[in-house]
C-alpha cells in the first residue's frame, strides 16, 4: 500500500489535532445564559488557594469546589464522604468538557467497555467472482472512531469477498441517526472548525482535514494532508522565504478548500511561508460529508489494488441487499480514552447518541432526546439525583449544559467504585504526562499523581477528577469557574490539585 498505509497509521495523531484546544465563543446573535451566582459558603478555602484565587481576579461566588475522599461504596451507599473542601457546590454551572465524563460513566456502566460500533457493507447486485455489477451501501452506527486505519480493514475485509472492481455508486445510509441531527447550530458560528463537526453514522476520520506544512532550503513548501482523498486536489503556489517571524503565517499562505461540480475537494495555498515557522498545521472541516467518505474510501480501495467505477450519493439499503461484510470498530475503552485524553467533541457527541441508539439496539433512529432520555433513567437507576443537569449533547461544547460540583463529585465517587472504574480513570488526561494535562504541573510532586478532565470555553474553565494523595488516599476534585475571567483560573486549578495532593488525608 506504500504511501498510502504509512499515512494511515496516523489515529492517535488525528484524534488530537481535530481536538486541540478551542475558545469556542458564542454564536454574535446569541445571548449568553445567565450564569447562576451564590455567596461563597461553606467550608472555606485554605490561605494559599485563596491567595491563588484572588490573583486571578475571579470571585468566590462565581466558583464551585469540591474535594472529597474515596470511600468504600459498601460504606458510603454511594454518597460522598463529607468533604475536605466545598465552596458553592450545589450551584449548577456550565462545565464545558468536564461533562464529558457524565457521557462516559454512563456508556461505561449501560454499554459495556467491550461494546463495538458496527459499520455494514451490502450490496444489490451480483458478483461473478472478481467484478460487483451494482451499488456497494455502507450502513454506519456512528462509530466515533471509523479513522483511516479503521477504513484500512474494512476494505482488506470487502477484497477478501473476492471483490476487486466495483461496478456501482457507494451509497451511504445514515438511518442509524434521526434526520435532524446534522442540522444542529455550531456554537460559535465556525461550520469550518473541526470542533463543529456535526454528528454522522458514517463520520470518516472526524469529517476534516488535517494539512502540514514545512519549508524547504530551496525555496519551495512541502504540504502533507492527512487523510488521504482520492477526490483532493492540493494546488501548491507558496515560496519558503528565509525573512521573517512566524506570526500570523495562516493568513500569509491563504488557504482555500473549496469544491467543484465533480466532486473534487481543492486546497489552494499562495503566498510566502517564513522559515521560522519550521512545521505547521491547518485543520478545516470538510464541506460536505458523502464526497468526503467516498474520497477516503475510494483511496484506500484503489491503493488495494481495487477498481471503483461509479460516484456517491446518500440513500438506504434496499430490502433484500445482500450482506458483504460487518466491520467492528475500536472498542468502548478505547474509543473513551482517546475522547477524555485530548477531549475530542466530536467522538463525545457520537457516543452520547449511542446511549440511545443501543438501548434497543439499533432499531429506532438515535436522537438526542432518546439519549437524554436513557440517561436519566441510568442516573434514576443508581440513585444519582441531579436536579441541577442539563444535558445538550453529552459533549460539554455547549452554552447551556449545567451541573453542579457536587452532582459531578457523585458520579465520579460512583465511576471509580464502579467495576469499569479503572477504564474510566486510565481515559483521563494523567497530570504532568499525557492528554491535556500533559504540561500542567510537571514539576510538582502531583505529576503523575492525578487524572483530571479538563474543560475550557469562554467564560468557563473547569477540571474534575481524581487526586492520589502522598498519603495515600485518593480524592475526587471538581472545580467549575464560570466568570468572563476564567481563563485566569488555570493556575487556581493547578494549586487546588497539588493542594489536595499535599493534604488529603
């Protein structure tokens, strides 16, 4: 496969530049909600977080803390113990991509870690060995994970029916999903933002582009794209020039994607690009997703020695189809570790509408309302009231989701007694080492210690999870800023986290 497979080996390195972090900002036209506020109360922060939060010029009433042991579950019936610290902890507040670990504990405990997204193939017509005289339909569940490596062995599966040339249209059924899911509102207007990618049953690769750059000694640009697209066209008019900072290089190279009547993607690039930029990357969503689908499978087909002679359009699987092959994606635990680790939306989102999908497996098309619905008949079922919920899309890319510290504290006290507690902590970013944390704290004593979600928008700045103290223990650790300052909070968080490390007992 030459070329071809060595770009494919590339999942890990596309879940985290289509996740890398956004200040996702309000739609212009939106109103903002109102953030709930509360006096600070209750037990009250030590010398040093209150010096540290004070710095940041965020308000005690605009922030939510609170750290909590981890006990026995036979002892505690599933309640936390009385907490070590707690600063407004029943004020619901927006926790950006901590409530990706509300979506992840409840997939863990309704799904399973072994649970597979199925992603069919079918066909209407006949095959005379080599050649499949009709249209090849994938069917999709919303795998959230279906990357270039995933499509790699779906095609090895379909040649190994024999199959080499296709005479046909790809047709690609998304009745898994209710109609109305891709119509959704990007949060901040920015449809070509990878972040905003709506969910899909057949979502190839996140739906997005991911291009590098790199300058050469005689003057030119290399630029690489990754996935590959049999369907892109990349027209290259861009000089390396030796002059120059880096800056705002973007807007000097003049990037373009656009489509045409054929169906080919076109990426433009003009312009000069500093040497001092050394390697760079632009990540752009996709404009439209049946040619992005068709151009990432009809590259790995044709890169198999396979031919594809027809062109792509949406429809369902006939009755009376006949099934080719099942290709089963990447398990839960996988797919939740690469989400929580570099908190991918994208994936979350999927998975949230999986919760519904899979409740009665896969027979009635997935939507958000079923998945809400399934949810709060998880948290009804373990005795997790949460009165202060809202739930949008399960991602935390949202305006208008709210939880309160201490509903997030509960969960997290029920995941880690949970038996898929031990995938739920491995999915979360380790502090000092990997994921969005990796350079937090590195030089602390914590480092390594902790596995802590991360959760960032404008006006929110969060983090949640669980501290291994030096004694020993382990405590849960939410902390929910909602205040324009919020960014301002990150080494608040960061002192709360080596606090509790220090001094939980």
């Amino acid at each position: 496969m030459g070329d071809v497979a060595r770009v494919c080996c590339t999942a890990l390195t596309l879940v985290m530049v289509m996740s890398a972090p956004v200040q996702a900002k309000p739609a212009k036209h939106a109103k903002m909600p109102h953030v709930p506020v509360a006096a600070a109360r209750a037990t009250p922060l030590p010398p040093e977080l209150s010096r540290a939060l004070a710095a940041s010029k965020v308000p005690a009433s605009h922030v939510s803390v609170i750290v909590a042991k981890v006990d026995n579950p036979l002892q505690t019936r599933g309640l936390i113990a009385a907490p070590l610290l707690a600063v407004n902890p029943n004020v619901p507040r927006n926790p950006a991509s901590t409530m990706k670990l509300v979506t992840t504990i409840a997939a863990l405990d309704t799904l399973g870690p072994d649970y597979r997204w199925r992603t069919q193939a079918f066909t209407d017509g006949s095959s005379d060995g080599r050649t499949l005289n009709g249209n090849l339909y994938f069917k999709g569940s919303g795998d959230p994970k279906l990357v270039p490596e995933e499509m790699e062995k779906l095609v090895a599966e379909l040649r190994n029916t024999g199959v080499t040339t296709i005479n046909g249209d790809l047709v690609l059924d998304r009745s898994a999903y209710s109609s109305d899911i891709g119509a959704l509102v990007a949060i901040d207007g920015g449809d070509d933002r990878p972040y905003n990618v709506a969910p899909d049953p057949l979502l190839y690769s996140f739906k997005a582009f991911s291009f590098s750059f790199a300058g050469n000694a005689n003057g030119t640009v290399d630029v690489g794209v990754l996935p590959p697209l049999a369907n892109l066209q990349i027209s290259n008019e861009m000089s390396s020039t030796p002059a120059g900072n880096c800056g705002d290089w973007l807007t000097r190279i003049h990037p373009t994607l656009n489509t045409t009547p054929d169906g080919a993607y076109v990426a433009h690039f003009s312009g000069t690009y500093p040497a001092s930029c050394e390697s760079k990357g632009w990540n752009v969503a996709a404009p439209d997703r049946d040619r992005f689908f068709f151009g990432g499978f009809r590259a790995l087909w044709q890169a198999s020695g396979g031919q594809f002679n027809g062109n792509v359009r949406t429809g369902a699987v006939p009755p009376g189809a006949r099934l080719l092959v099942t290709h089963r994606g990447q398990t839960l635990a996988e797919v939740v570790h690469d989400m929580n680790k570099f908190s991918n939306n994208v994936m979350a989102r999927q998975l949230f509408l999986t919760l519904g999908l899979a409740a009665d497996n896969n027979r009635t098309p997935a939507s958000l309302t079923r998945s809400r619905d399934v949810l709060n008949r998880w948290l009804d079922k373990n005795d997790l009231a949460m009165p202060g919920l809202v739930v949008e899309n399960g991602s935390g890319l949202s305006r208008i989701e709210r939880i309160s510290a201490a509903e997030l504290a509960r969960l997290l006290q029920h995941g880690i007694n949970s038996p898929t507690g031990q995938v739920l902590v491995e999915s979360m970013p380790t502090v000092g080492v990997d994921g969005t944390m990796r350079n937090r704290l590195m030089n602390r004593d914590v480092a390594g210690n902790a596995h802590i979600k991360t959760g960032t928008l404008d006006d929110v700045s969060a983090v949640a999870g669980y501290v291994g103290t030096r004694s020993g223990d382990v405590y849960v650790v939410v902390s929910l800023v909602n205040d324009p300052r919020a960014s301002s909070a990150r080494e608040f968080h960061d002192a709360l986290i080596s606090w509790v490390y220090e001094n939980g007992r």
